[in-house]
C-alpha cells in the first residue's frame, strides 16, 4: 500500500450538512476499496488563487490515506463527475 494525499476544492454555495456529506462519501469510497484513511482535514472556506467557473472562494478539504493504485483511481473518477468539486489533486507521497 501507498500513501497518498487527496486535496480537493468544494463549491462555497453548499450547505454545510452537504459538505460534510460529500467528505464522508469520498471517505467511505476509498475505504470501500481496502484504503486506510489516516486523516481527514477541512480547512473551510478561502479565497482561490485565481477565479475558477466564476467562482473566488471555495472550501479546502485535505485527505490522507493509504491504498492500492485503483482506490487512488476511483477516487479521481469520481472527483471528476460530481459537479461539488470545483478542483481536486491527488498525489502519492514519497516513503
């Protein structure tokens, strides 16, 4: 198993209980694929470095976790098809 580290950017416009929500979801995914998530960190809303889909703020979620090559896979799959998720990046960090 690998470490990686997911950060991902939600739209600022949701409703708290929905980001909550959606952190649990990408949690559970990646844990549904054998992944260990170590941390969880919600940074909340800032101010984006440049204007992404007409929007200048967005909430920061940081996720670190340990898995296979395929939940790190599916997990960006799924990133890139929820609307919620202005951007998101995921890196494999070194040992």
């Amino acid at each position: 198993m690998r470490n990686y580290e997911v950060m991902y950017i939600i739209k600022p416009e949701l409703e708290e209980e929905n980001v909550t929500a959606l952190i649990e979801k990408f949690k559970a995914l990646v844990e549904e694929k054998g992944a260990e998530v170590t941390k969880v960190d919600k940074w909340g809303k800032r101010r984006l470095a440049y204007e992404i889909n007409h929007l200048k703020e967005g909430i920061y979620v940081v996720m670190q976790f340990k898995a296979e090559a395929a939940a790190a896979a599916e997990l960006d799959r799924v990133m890139k098809i929820n609307d919620d998720i202005i951007r998101h990046m995921i890196t494999r960090e070194d040992e």
